[in-house]
C-alpha cells in the first residue's frame, strides 16, 4: 500500500499557538482553567488536564481570581468584561486571524453597520464574533442570506459588513460574496477565511482525486475535520474519518492501493505518528517518504536556518513560499535582490524550488519572513575572499553614500569604497553613483569583522589601459573616433578617444575663427574627430575636428567673385586693417584705407570685433589664397550714384 500525506496535515499555527499557551500555564503551577475546550480535540484536552489544567463550560464554575485561558475560538466582549469583574487574569489563547475579524465586526458596529456572519450559527468561534458586534445576521448558506435579503430587500442601501468563519469553504463563501455584491450597493466585504484552511482542504481534495482511499485524523467535533472528510467523500469512493490510533482498522483499506492521509487542524502531531506507527507496524510497504512528510508537518523553524521551499505566489511587493510547515513563508522584494532594475518575473516563477535564510519566526501570527539576500550573502563571502585572491572583477549596486567614500552592495555584502577608489575626478559628487551599477576589485577581506574594500578605480584603470593598447595597435591617419572632451586649454582641447587622450589644436576645432575653445565646445561634450598624426614613441595623438572634405576656399569661389558684395564678420582688428570672415574658413583684409571714405586712425574707431558689414570684393589672389576687401568703394559707388541724382534733378530743372 503507498500511503501519502497531506503536506498541512495537523496543528495550525492558531491551535498550536493555543496549546503552547495552556502547556506554559500548566507549568506555571498555578490555578488556570480552561473556558471551554481551547482546542476542538478531546485527546488534547485530556493530556492538559493531566497537567493540571481543567476544563470549565460555565463562566459560573469560575472561582475568582482563577487564571482563565481563552480558547483559540475566541470569547465574547461581554464573557471578557464579566471575567475581568472577577478578576481573573485572562490568557487569551484566541486564534489571531479570529481577533482580526472581532477588530473588524466591532470597528463596523461602531460606525453603525450591519454585519453578515457566514459560518455555522452554533460554532463557538462564530458565536464569539457575533458577540462583538450589535446589529447582526448569521448565514450558514448563500440560500439562507438570499431569503433574508429577499425578505428585507428595502434595506438595500443598508451599510452592510461581511465576514466569514475561519474555517469556512470557499464553496460557500464565494456565492454569498457575490449575492451581497449583487442585491446592495453600500457594502464591505472582507475574505477572513483562513489560508491555511484553503491550503489544507485543497490539498485534501488533490489527494481524494488520486488515491483510492483517504483517511482523516481528526476530532468529531471539530468543525474544520469534519469539513475536510466531506469534501474528501464528494471525490473519493472510501474515507474513513478516526480522532485516535485506537479507531483505526486497516481492514476496511484492504483493497485500496493508495491512501492519502490528512489530518484537521485540531489535531496534534503525536496523534498523527500513533497512527502512522500503526500502520508502520501492520503494513508490509510504506512510502519511505512519508515519516519524512511526517516529520516536516509538525517541525519548527528558528531564526538563523536554511530552508527550502516552493514559490506559490509573486505579488509586486513579496514572494510566498510552502516551506512545508504550518507557517506561511514571505520574501519581501527587498529580500530578493539589490537590483532594482530586474523584472520579478524574470527572476522566479511559481512552483520554483528557493534556498532562503529564516529572519524572522512569529509564532504569535503563524509567519516567517525570509531572504534570498542574506542567505546569498552567507554563501558570496566565499566567493568574495576568492575574487580577491584571483584580483578577478565583481559588479556590484553603489547603495549609499558616506563621509569617506561609497558603499556598493555585492550580492548582499556590502563592500567599502574609499573616495579615492571611486574613479571620479577630484571634488566630482559621489552621489551622482547611486543605484548604479558598478565594477570593482576587491582590495581587502577582514571576514571576522565583516570589512570589505574595493577599488572601482582600478577596474578603470585597467580597462582604459587594454583599450588604449587596442587603438594604439589599430591606429592609423583619418581613422574617425568618438571621444569625450576631457579638457580645456588656451591652444586646444584634450579629447578622450576611448583610454587615450588626444590634442585638437584651437585651429582645428573649426573653420571659423575662434578666440578659445571654450566658444565652441565645453568639457563632457561628445564629439567625433580624425587622427592627424601620431607618435606611439612620445604616446600622442593629434586631432582635428573640422571636417577637411569640405573646402572652404572652393565653397567662396563658387559663390563671390571680383566685384561681388558680401555681408562679413569682423573677426580680427590690426594696425593696418581689419580681417573678415566671408566663409567659415575664408577670411579677407580690409584694409585701413578701405574702412571708410575719410581718413582712419586706426581700425578700432570705425570697426568691432563681431561685427558685421556689407563690402565690396576688390581682388582675389587664387594663388595665395588671399582676398582683400572693401568698405570704402562701397560708399564711393554710393555717394556717385547720389550725385548723379542730384545732378538730373538740376538738368530737370
């Protein structure tokens, strides 16, 4: 016979929390008792009783000042004052996510409410609930919330609130949550029912599905059990429902190839193992796996331990994992990785076995928050201390910056990078390098004191002296680089053609003429040149940026000849004239006895640097490339034709 069991069989972390809390009273020596079971298992409440701590049903069977543990069903606000009246001390023992859902009923009474219970009327948890609120409804089915409706449907735009039991199917619980959503238009809806309940009973349903029998440990009481064999009997032909070992006969699985196992939430481990040991010891074959199945349901987890689990959801803001225990597991997205640019889809996928580090347990709420950093944190030092040793490159995210220097986070370990090291300039902001991603070698490794240095300087270093070693063995005349300009000078710019610097000489930044090379350029701009010449000896490299396939000289002739008027720039004043730009690239003299139709003292009286004026093109000397300029015969031509005027006007006249 192969015998599987269900991965939540037992214990919730509610219950377990519970007994936890009445095993340390017993301890305590103390008078406590019980009001009512605090589990759904009378086996349970036996072995405590044995401990010394007694079951009462009536607040009356109470004496004062009795230690008094409420049961993980959760107590009336009204049985709570009237114990505090007595003054018992209270343990309360009541299910958190049971609590939330008295927090939630009770914030809606107070703002004048009506509150929808879904859940079986005479269940102690649900009549614990119903007493925290005033004006109420209890439904056990969608049909029952109907007829109510049906029979109050003036009341539609009522403010109602809904909750459910904990333990209530989802079968039920969907329909009544579309029926509110369908008949009124002023409600709250809230899906309290427990995940780990889901979880269980669709893990049962799966095992019905593909074993030939089921059996189900449980108390007979107990709400969630009882629940678990009926909808166990809707998918599988035989189930037998037992609270104790004692209960079990192996004759009635006589034909059954595979039993699926599973267990309520009431019910403790130990029980779970008489059974198993049962079986053990009267069925030749048993899954080996099983015990180990066994084992993981009812074991704790600490913080400091490495778990494995299975991814069952991704959400934008944490991962859940089935670390096959009865806490829920989160990695929060911080948890997962520095790198914010990564797409969560791209990293994990649902049903993705993941290695975690256990942060944090709370027991109290049945969670364990986990990490993927830390636990890769853990493994990375190894790798760190061997990157150093090998002077190998790591990539990190720069996280923060300090007094000193950076922090880049390396797959979760933080390494230290002094200002120096960081490869900007002297004075540059370190800011401008946070959250980008950098590379870096290590440079020191204290593991003991958790101390990591790096140097991202070094790494530049290095790849601008294999890339300057690629030009220099690739360079030759008119090949064209992209480059950065890296500084500015009087005579030039220094340009950064990827690991080399190169010189542009003032004269060849461009045609024009220029007074510095600040005019036209500024430091950190792109910019694309050609090779001049070079000197591998002497490590220069001269540049041009002004583009030589295209002639100035040929763009003037083409367009001005002897005669032609042109409006030019003044660009330099000497003490015989003046030089204009006609072209970028062509400048002509204008002469000092040109500049005007009067004598000139000097240049500077009539003319200004930027200037612009109109002249007349006087000669061209190709040869020499050379043209001399104007102004005066333009205001000869302009006062002849004046006088011309006036002098037909005379004869006219």
């Amino acid at each position: 016979m192969k015998c599987m069991l269900a991965k939540s069989a037992g214990f919730c972390f509610g219950v377990k929390r519970a007994v936890r809390l009445a095993e340390e009273a017993a301890k305590e020596n103390k008078s406590s008792v019980m009001l009512g079971p605090v589990i759904h298992n009378d086996a349970m409440i036996e072995r405590l009783e044995k401990q010394g701590v007694q079951c009462v049903q009536q607040m009356e069977e109470i004496p004062p000042d009795t230690q008094v543990i409420i049961r993980s069903h959760g107590e009336s606000k009204a049985v709570q004052e009237v114990l505090q009246k007595k003054g018992c001390p209270v343990i309360d023992a009541t299910c958190p996510n049971v609590s939330k859902i008295h927090n939630i009923v009770a914030d809606a009474s107070a703002r004048g409410r009506k509150v929808f219970i879904i859940g079986i009327p005479t269940h102690p948890e649900v009549m614990a609930i119903a007493g925290w609120c005033e004006d109420k409804e209890i439904f056990e089915s969608v049909e029952e919330m109907g007829q109510w409706l049906t029979e109050n449907s003036a009341i539609f735009e009522l403010p109602i609130t809904m909750v459910s039991q904990t333990t209530l199917s989802e079968m039920i619980w969907n329909p009544c949550r579309e029926k509110l959503k369908k008949e009124c238009t002023n409600y709250e809806i809230f899906d309290t029912i427990c995940r780990a309940t889901c979880k269980r009973q669709s893990e049962a349903l799966s095992l019905a599905e593909q074993c030939d029998a089921m059996l189900i440990i449980g108390d007979h009481k107990s709400s969630n059990t009882n629940r678990l064999a009926e909808l166990c009997r809707a998918h599988c032909p035989l189930v037998v429902h037992i609270s104790r070992a004692e209960e079990l006969d192996l004759t009635a699985f006589s034909r059954a190839a595979s039993v699926g196992i599973t267990a309520g939430a009431s019910t403790p481990g130990w029980i779970i193992k008489e059974v198993f040991d049962k079986m053990s010891d009267e069925i030749m074959e048993i899954e080996e796996s099983f015990a180990e199945m066994l084992e993981k349901s009812i074991k704790t987890l600490n913080t400091g331990d490495k778990v494995t689990g299975i991814i069952t959801r991704i959400t934008p803001t944490e991962i859940h994992v089935d670390l096959g225990t009865k806490h829920a597991g989160y990695i929060p997205v911080s948890e997962l990785t520095d790198d914010l640019e990564v797409k969560l889809e791209d990293l994990l996928h649902v049903g993705d076995e993941i290695e975690t580090y256990v942060m944090r347990v709370n027991d109290l709420e049945g969670v364990v928050t986990l990490s993927k950093k830390r636990l890769d944190s853990v493994k990375n030092w190894d790798n760190i201390e061997k990157a150093q040793e090998d002077q190998a490159n790591v990539e990190g995210i720069v996280t923060e910056e300090n007094k000193g220097g950076i922090v880049v986070s390396v797959k979760g370990i933080r390494v230290f990078v002094p200002a120096s090291q960081t490869g900007l300039p002297r004075g540059a902001e370190m800011s401008e390098l946070l959250k980008q991603k950098v590379r870096l070698r290590i440079t020191e490794v204290n593991r003991s004191r958790r101390r990591v240095v790096g140097s991202i300087r070094a790494v530049n270093n290095e790849e601008r002296t294999a890339k300057a070693a690629e030009i220099w063995n690739n360079i030759e005349a008119g090949k064209k680089y992209s480059g950065t300009v890296k500084s500015l000078t009087s005579y030039g710019a220094f340009v950064d053609i990827g690991g080399v610097d190169g010189m542009v000489h003032v004269s060849e930044l461009s045609w024009s003429r220029i007074k510095s090379p600040a005019d036209i350029i500024s430091v950190g701009d792109k910019v694309e040149v050609h090779v001049l010449s070079f000197d591998p000896e002497k490590k220069k490299i001269s540049l041009g940026m002004k583009d030589h396939g295209e002639d100035p000289w040929a763009k003037f002739t083409s367009t001005y000849e002897v005669g032609s008027v042109a409006n030019v720039r003044v660009v330099k004043l000497m003490a015989f004239g003046a030089f204009a730009e006609i072209v970028p690239g062509v400048d002509g003299l204008i002469h000092i006895s040109q500049i005007a139709d009067h004598r000139v003292e000097k240049p500077g009286d009539e003319l200004k640097e930027g200037q612009t004026v109109d002249v007349k093109i006087t000669e061209i000397d190709f040869e020499n490339k050379k043209v001399s300029l104007s102004i005066r015969a333009l205001l000869n031509e302009a006062n002849q034709e004046a006088d011309g005027v006036e002098e037909a006007a005379q004869e006219e006249a």
